[in-house]
C-alpha cells in the first residue's frame, strides 16, 4: 500500500484544506461578539457601581461629589445646558418685596444712605422715589403706582414719602411694610426748622427748597405759631405721623380716634416693624434680624466713621425749644400722635422681648423729660365734643403746606 502523507500533492491538498478551515473560523468570529474577558468585565461593573454610588451621593448630600467637581473644572465650567438650556432660576429671599412708606423728619435720610451702600453690597434693587410732597394720591393714582411697584425686579425695597397703600384692596400683591417713627414733638420741631434753615449739607439749601417763603414766616419765633395758633402749628397738620399708617381714606387725616385705631390695626397686619428713632440702633439690629438679605453688617456700616461724617451732615440747624406753655399746648393738640407713638414704642420693646435681642442703644425714657414735667401740670385732654374750638381762617393762612 503506498503512502501518500509524503508525497508532493498529499501535501499541497493538505495545506489547501487547513487554509480553507482558518478561512471559515475568520468569517464565523467577525459575525460572532468576541468574548469579554473576566478582567474586563469586573472593571465595567466597577465602574458601573462607582457611577450610582456617585449619583446616590450627590442627592443625599445636596451637590456633586469633589471628584466630579474637580472634574468639571478640568473640562471647563460650560456644559451644553449651560449653553442651550434655560437658565436655572434665581432663588429669591422670602420677603422679597419691602416698602419703605418713610415717615418725614424721623430719620428716613439716614436709612436712605444706609440703603444705598447695603443695595450695592447685597444685590438687591433699591428704587428711592424723589417725589416728596405727595403724600396723598387718588384712585387712580394708588393703582398706577402699585403696579409700578410690583413690577420691579425682585428683591426690590421700594421708598417713598407716601401715606400706606393697600395692595390687596386691588388686588395686587402685599409687600413687607417697614417704617420708623420718633417722639411726636420732637418730629415736629425737626421739621419747623428744617424747612427754614435747612441742615449743615449747604447754608443756602433752605432757599431752594422754601423759595416762596417769606422772611416774617421764616424767621417767626415757634413760641408765637404755637400760642397765637398759626395753621402749622395746629390740627390739622399737626396730625402727621397717624395718617403714613392709616391710609389713603380722608377720614386718616382728620384728627380723631378713628384715624388712630385704623393706624394700629394697619401696623399688626402689614407691618413687619416699625421702629422708634430715639432706638435707632436697636432699630438696625432687628431689621438685621429679619431681613438679612437687606441689612446684613447694617450696624457696622452705620458706625463706621465714613458713614458718620455723611450722617452728620443731615443735622437740622438752628434748632431749639419751645417754651413749657408752649409745649404744654402743643402736646395737647399731638395727643392722638402720642397715643400712637407710645403703642409703637410698646410694640417695638415686646419685639426686642420676643427675639431675645440684647440692646445695644440708651435706654430712652417713657417720655422726654418736658413731657414727664407737664403730666403734672396738664390737664387730662378734652373728649372731642369739648375741644376749643379755633378759627383757622381767621388766622394767617399763608404758611406753605408741609
């Protein structure tokens, strides 16, 4: 028998057939997954684990773990939402509307300032109205001005010199009311000389802002416009502070105890504080306290000697007291002032009280010390239907309306 494992096309036939195997082995594995190997397979599922233990973490722990932070800043902080999807939207501090209703000649300026330097600092919008005498508005007025004031961007703290608006009465979003008050009289006084001399920020401001005045009524001693009754030393403008928290009603102007409970019930439901200037420090620590995102380091500000050069400046000049009778008188016409003045004053204290606040300012007396001396000496005020009664038309009706 012949052996053909040797032979020249044994061979050749043998090497074709194991070229033809490899062939079809080649063909089947391409159209065959390869196979993982185990190495491979365990790091795939590391990662896998690596990945959900990350995302599990980030939610439990309210952000991204530092690794993928580290990551990210690598990369580059722009990522596709950044640059195709919305933008994420702003987390707005709770109140984020406040009104600032200033009351006149009880500090309001030097709050103003304050603002001004705390807007810059905390990023909210400051919008400070340059409008001054028009403290009474009509219908359509309140509602022009309402919608104006919601329209700013939020957080805003809107102030203006304007008696309170009652948003919800038009259906229109309450702000957060603030305000600050001081002693009646001493309100009154600051004024009366204010508008005839000015403060210390320019000799020659008074003049621009009491042109028309003239000389017999600028330089007229408080004594004589208070005893010989002068309409701006008398109800009706007298009754100043009670109308900013009563409201635009015309009966908040007229002098009586339905103006002076409106205001109360007004301060409990829309106002989140009213403050006493004679505290003003105390004043600044609680609006630090419940509007942070407004007056944070507010005191600081306000102690710092740059600010105390400014706030210096807004001093009223020529300033002095009245005689006792006079005072006497004049705080028998402010009763219903005063009456609100001492409600503030206890509903600022039970404030302070409530939130544990240390005071930082002197304790003020319950009232200046003319006023404890004519508690003596005065009279209990006459009931309304008692009062003396005065005729204002006969009296020199050309002083300017304050």
């Amino acid at each position: 028998m012949k052996n053909f494992s040797n032979s020249p096309l044994h061979n050749n036939q043998t090497s074709n057939h194991v070229r033809d195997r490899k062939n079809k082995k080649i063909g089947f594995l391409s159209a065959v997954p390869l196979r993982v190997p185990l190495r491979g397979y365990g790091f795939c599922m590391a990662t896998l684990f690596l990945f959900c233990f990350g995302s599990l973490f980030y939610q439990l722990n309210g952000g991204p773990p530092e690794i993928l932070l580290d990551i990210r800043q690598y990369l580059g902080e722009s990522t596709y939402l950044d640059d195709h999807g919305p933008p994420a939207p702003r987390v707005l501090p709770f109140p984020s509307q406040v009104v600032y209703n200033r009351v006149g000649k009880c500090g309001s300026r030097t709050v103003v300032i304050l603002l001004r330097l705390l807007a810059e600092r905390h990023q909210f919008n400051l919008v400070s109205s340059d409008i001054h005498n028009k403290t009474r508005l009509t219908k359509h007025e309140q509602v022009d001005l309402m919608r104006n004031i919601s329209n700013i961007p939020e957080p805003f703290l809107y102030t203006r010199h304007v008696h309170f608006l009652n948003f919800t009465r038009f259906r229109i979003e309450q702000p957060v009311y603030i305000n600050i008050i001081r002693d009646p009289i001493n309100r009154f006084l600051s004024n009366y000389f204010f508008r005839r001399f000015g403060d210390w920020r320019g000799e020659q401001n008074h003049l621009i802002r009491t042109p028309g005045m003239k000389d017999d009524e600028r330089y007229l001693d408080i004594n004589v416009c208070i005893l010989e009754n002068y309409p701006e030393c008398s109800n009706p403008r007298l009754f100043y502070i009670i109308p900013y928290f009563c409201g635009q009603h015309p009966q908040c102007r007229e002098p009586g105890v339905w103006a002076l409970e409106r205001a109360k019930q007004n301060v409990l439901e829309n106002f989140l504080i009213v403050g006493i200037l004679e505290e003003l420090e105390d004043v600044l620590l609680l609006l630090e306290r419940l509007l942070p995102h407004y007056f944070t380091d507010v005191l600081n500000i306000y102690k710092s000697p740059d600010y105390m050069k400014m706030g210096n400046m807004t001093g009223t000049v020529r300033k002095h007291t009245p005689t006792l009778e006079a005072l006497q008188v004049l705080y028998h016409r402010m009763r219903y002032e005063y009456d609100f003045y001492n409600f503030i004053r206890e509903q600022f204290h039970l404030m302070k009280k409530k939130i544990g606040l240390k005071s930082v300012s002197r304790p003020t007396a319950h009232q200046a010390s003319f006023l404890r001396e004519l508690a003596v000496r005065t009279p209990e005020p006459l009931d309304e239907d008692e009062e003396l009664e005065t005729d204002l038309e006969d009296a020199n009706s050309w002083f300017v309306q304050p």
